[in-house]
C-alpha cells in the first residue's frame, strides 16, 4: 500500500478512470462493511422484488419535484397519500391531505411544524402569548422528537419513564398546558417496540380541551407499525384516526412498508391540519408547483417503489408478510425465554424481540456482541431512556428476509455464545 494513501484518497481525482475499474474498486471497498441481511437492528428493507428494483433502477434520474414534467409520478404520490389515508381510518376520505418525505424524521418534523403553526394561528386569533410553544412526549420517543424541538424552537417537555413498557399518563397530563403544540404518542418505540395507550390518552386530552377551552391534538409515530398494526386483527387496540384527537400520523415506508432506504409517509386527518402558510409555491421549472417538505430535490424511485409493494402485495400479501414476521418473532421469544440466559421485554404484539440478559452472570454484553457480530450478526445494545437503573437490551427486527431457518440458526448462535463466554 502506498505511503499516505488514506489521505490521497480524500482528493479530488485530477483524472478519472474507467466506469468498470471505478465499479470494482468501490465494491471491495464496500465488501469490508457488514452484511445488511444480517443486521438484526435495522427496521430497514433489505430486499425487494427483481421487477421493483428494475422499476427503480429505470426512474432513477426523475427528480421528484418537477410536478410540471412528471405530473404522473405526482399523481401516483397522491393515490399512495389517499391509500394510506384509509389504511389509518381517516374519517373523511376526501379531504385528507398527506405527502411522501424521505423517512418518518422528516414527517415528523413537517408534522410537528403543522401542529406549531395551528396552534400559533389559534392563539393569535384570541390575542394570546404565542412566545413559548411546548410540545409533551415521553423520553422512549425517537431522537427526531428532539431535533424538532431544537431546531424549531419548542420547548420538549420530555416525560421520563419509569420502568420499561409503562406509560407515565399522569405526568404526560401534568405537563400540558395553554402552550402545548401537541402531545406526541409513539405505537411501537424504537427501544422496546410498546405501543402508547392512545385510546386513554385521546380521552385524557380530549376532556383536558373541553374544561380549559384548548385543543390540542395528537401526532403519532408509527414509524414502526405503521404498515403492522393495520394488517393484524387487533380489534380491541385504538391507536389510528379512528381516535378523534389524532390528526397526524407518520410512517416509514422503508420499514414494514417493504420499500428500500428514503421513504416516509406523512398522513393528516384531513387538509384542515395542514396549515396553508406552510405550503410553498414556486415557479422556477415547468410549472408553479406547490409544497410541503423540508428538502426540495429527491428522487422519484422510491415513491413508484412504494406503489409496486402496495400493488404487488395488497391487503392479502402484507397480511401474510407481517403475519410470518410476528409468527416468527414469536418462536424467537420462546426460545430465548427457555433458554434460561435471556429474559424477554418487549409487549409481543409488533415482529420485534427485545431482550436482556437474565441475570447479572458478569458477562460483558459488548464482548458477547462482538462474538455474535464474529458470526455475522449484527445486534445493537443500547440502554433505555428512562429514570431507572436497566440492564442493556438488545434488539432483533424480524424482516421478510428473516426465515425461520435464520431465526432458528439465530438463537442457536446467541445461547451457544452465551454458554462459551460464561464458561470463559
Ligand atoms: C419510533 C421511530 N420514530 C421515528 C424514527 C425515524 O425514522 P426514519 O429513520 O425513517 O427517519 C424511527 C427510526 O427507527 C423510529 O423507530
């Protein structure tokens, strides 16, 4: 290897090389980063079907923006938007309004910005301080709830919780006030994949907003469970806009969606909760087109990859996806409960096994995930945002391209490392 190679790698080439050199060069570059299939942390799809990854391929060069020259693309958008309004149980089909973003951060910072921006519009409308915006929401939530509240300028009223897979409902009521934007409420966490009571916390507020004359609404992340929960037959679980006070909703369509990385659905209740000051015209391509988005420019292929998984599986075939997933994430679960080295902590309802170690056999965690990642394995270990002492979890995200046979191999592999570093 030549003498300062690292660094004439990070200059700008005075000549280039040829396209099939550049192609193998970067791909054994790449061979050195870990197997995506095996990354049991990530939410992200993997795989998609040889002809949506020929449909993508052939769109890669439409910039989504240009509404003017790609007015079908913009329309397919919109039919997904209207799908997905359903999906959740919007009360009025017709007038929903909803946009594709590049992931459920970006949703939720343009839907938390709706919510500052009707809540402004209220209060300016009454003659009332609008100087200091708060929004409520539980520290289990997503960092991006916190991005939102630094970058906009709201104050995060951040509810610790106190044990895993509890809900600090009082201390959330406790917060709100005259200048709570929104509460936010989490189906499926990043940490444990629990869902919020929404249906308590939509009753809760809703009295709230009738004894002080406020109204605040809800946003819900179901970055995770967004494309679950409306395929498994939980009839007694109220989380959608089946619940008066919720009034948007996000999604990542590169999670359970089944889309590849940057995609991201933002759904409202209806076109009422988008503010029209937040939507842009401008007139500087073909047409004037109008929008709602923090970026401008993006791909188009993503959104046609989200309307060929709709397609290509409909209602019957994410069913049955999401079903084996579950399916799946079940024997997980009951393996490792066997095992007598891990207890589980996850609620059981979405395709996501969290566990822990059962007892404190002084067994360095990081030491046992670095033999799992020996084995291929990638497993995250984090610690959950809470007031508590926890031990560490790790997390497995059961995706379509987890078979049985991998799972079953999976847990082989984790009691096996288990017992060779307790034997150690
Ligand atoms: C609950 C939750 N919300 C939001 C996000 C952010 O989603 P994205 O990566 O699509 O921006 C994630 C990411 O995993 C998440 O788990």
């Amino acid at each position: 290897m030549k003498k300062n190679s690292k660094n004439a790698l990070n200059v700008f080439p005075k000549i280039g090389k040829k396209a099939a050199k550049v192609y193998k060069t970067i791909c054994s570059e790449l061979a050195m980063d870990g197997n995506a299939h095996l990354d049991l942390g990530s939410f992200s799809t993997t795989k998609m079907n040889p002809y949506a990854d020929k449909l993508i391929t052939e769109q890669l060069g439409k910039n989504f923006i240009n509404y003017g020259e790609y007015s079908q693309t913009k329309k397919i958008q919109d039919r997904i938007a209207a799908i997905l309004s359903k999906l959740l149980n919007a009360p009025n089909h017709k007038s929903t309004s909803g946009t594709s973003t590049l992931g459920s951060s970006e949703a939720i910072h343009l839907a938390l910005l709706a919510h500052k921006w009707s809540w402004k519009k209220r209060r300016e409308s009454l003659n009332q301080d609008t100087a200091k915006p708060n929004i409520v929401y539980c520290s289990n939530a997503h960092v991006c709830w916190d991005t939102f509240a630094l970058y906009f300028d709201v104050e995060p009223r951040k509810v610790l919780v106190y044990s895993l897979n509890t809900y600090p409902l009082e201390e959330i009521l406790r917060n709100i006030d005259e200048n709570t934007i929104c509460v936010g409420a989490v189906a499926g966490n990043t940490y444990t994949g629990s869902i919020d009571p929404i249906e308590e916390l939509n009753n809760q507020i809703a009295a709230i907003n009738l004894k002080n004359n406020w109204d605040i609404g809800i946003h819900v992340d179901a970055a995770i469970s967004g494309f679950v929960l409306p395929f498994l037959t939980l009839k007694e679980l109220k989380w959608d806009f089946s619940l008066s006070l919720v009034r948007s909703i996000n999604l990542s369509g590169h999670k359970f969606g089944l889309v590849y990385p940057g995609m991201g659905w933002l759904i409202f209740r209806d076109a009422f909760f988008l503010p029209k000051d937040l939507i842009f015209s401008s007139h500087y391509l073909e047409k004037p087109i109008e929008t709602f988005t923090l970026n401008y420019s993006k791909g188009a292929s993503m959104i046609l990859a989200q309307y060929f998984s709709i397609l290509q599986h409909g209602v019957s075939g994410y069913k049955k996806i999401i079903k084996r997933c579950c399916k799946t994430a079940e024997d997980l679960r009951k393996i490792l409960k066997q095992s007598d080295f891990f207890e589980v902590v996850d609620e059981g309802i979405l395709p996501i096994v969290v566990f822990k170690f059962k007892s404190s056999d002084s067994i360095n965690i990081n030491e046992f995930q670095l033999h799992l990642k020996a084995k291929n394995w990638m497993l995250p270990v984090y610690d959950f945002p809470g007031n508590f002492e926890a031990e560490k979890l790790m997390r497995i995200v059961v995706k379509e391209n987890l078979s049985p046979e991998m799972a079953s191999q999976l847990c082989d592999d984790l009691i096996s490392t288990y017992q060779k570093l307790k034997q150690l």
